[in-house]
C-alpha cells in the first residue's frame, strides 16, 4: 500500500508524520511523507520553535511526487494538522488529483482542530476542514473535541458518534 501522508513534524515526541511513518511502515506500506509543518515538540507542551510551511512549499513537494508518476500508485491521502489555510487548500487540492489518477484510493482525514475544549488551529481551518475535506474523506479520525465541534452535537457516550453523519462522500 502507498501512502501520500501530509502532517506535521516534531522533532521531539511523537505527532503528526512523527507518529504515523513507522507504524505505517512496519504494516508493509510506503508513505510518502509531506510535513505541513517542522517544530520542535508539540506545542500544546509549551516553549517550542519552529515554521509552519506555506500552500506553495506543500504544493511544491507533492508536484514533485506527482512528476515520479506516483499518483496512479498512491492507493491512499492521510492528512492531519495543516498549519495555514493555504496548507490546507493545497491539501485538498492533492487529494482531487490523486483520486483523479487514481479513483480508488482512500482518504483518510484527520481534522486536528484542537483539544481538551481548546482550539489549537488558526482561524478559518476549522471550517474549510467543515466545508471542504469532511465531504471528500473517506474516513474521518476525530477526537472528541473535534467530532463535537464538526457535528454541533455533545457526544456524552459512545453512542452519539455512531449516529452522526459527518462523511458525505458517495
């Protein structure tokens, strides 16, 4: 299996393209790792550095992976945190081309909105992610913070998410 992962990076801990790369690995898939952003930890831990990457970096890397004639082989996009709107966008954007070369492939989402009742994410990613990628994934991982802020209902146990119809896409 091949897999366009586009997440974030820390050097230190384990989020992002930090966490997935060897689990996915050690299953037997390829991933091709895009880092929507370099820092050093979490910076839900405090004291951190680091740069979010730009829509035209991102956008940058995956037309290079494009130019390798991947897309036809990339049998799914994972997507996490996306650091800026125009991230996002570009992300979107090669999830469109990758199931135009390929309309088999999955797209697993992430929305990384925030946590603990706190958005972590700037202003207007919680909505395009609303607007744009739910209706496009395939498969959708929120914690609950996220699954309640993208749904509008309080999830109290674990029957209201089986409810809820968040994934449009036919």
């Amino acid at each position: 299996m091949n897999i366009l992962s586009i997440q974030s990076w820390v050097s230190y801990g384990h989020v992002g393209n930090a966490a997935s790369m060897f689990p996915l690995q050690r299953l037997g898939a390829e991933v091709w790792a895009v880092n929507t952003v370099q820092f050093s930890n979490h910076p839900g831990h405090g004291d951190w550095t680091g740069r979010v990457g730009t829509g035209a970096e991102v956008t940058a890397l995956i037309d290079g992976i494009e130019r390798r004639g991947a897309f036809a082989r990339c049998d799914a996009v994972l997507s996490g945190y996306m650091g800026d709107v125009s991230v996002a966008a570009s992300v979107l954007d090669a999830v469109g081309r990758v199931r135009l070369a390929n309309p088999a492939m999955l797209y697993c989402c992430d929305p990384v909105i925030g946590d603990g009742g706190r958005v972590y994410v700037r202003d207007g990613i919680p909505e395009l992610l609303a607007a744009q990628a739910l209706p496009q994934a395939d498969v959708l991982t929120p914690n609950q913070f996220e699954l309640e802020r993208l749904s509008g209902i309080r999830c109290v146990d674990a029957a209201e998410p089986l409810q809820l119809e968040l994934v449009g896409r036919q």
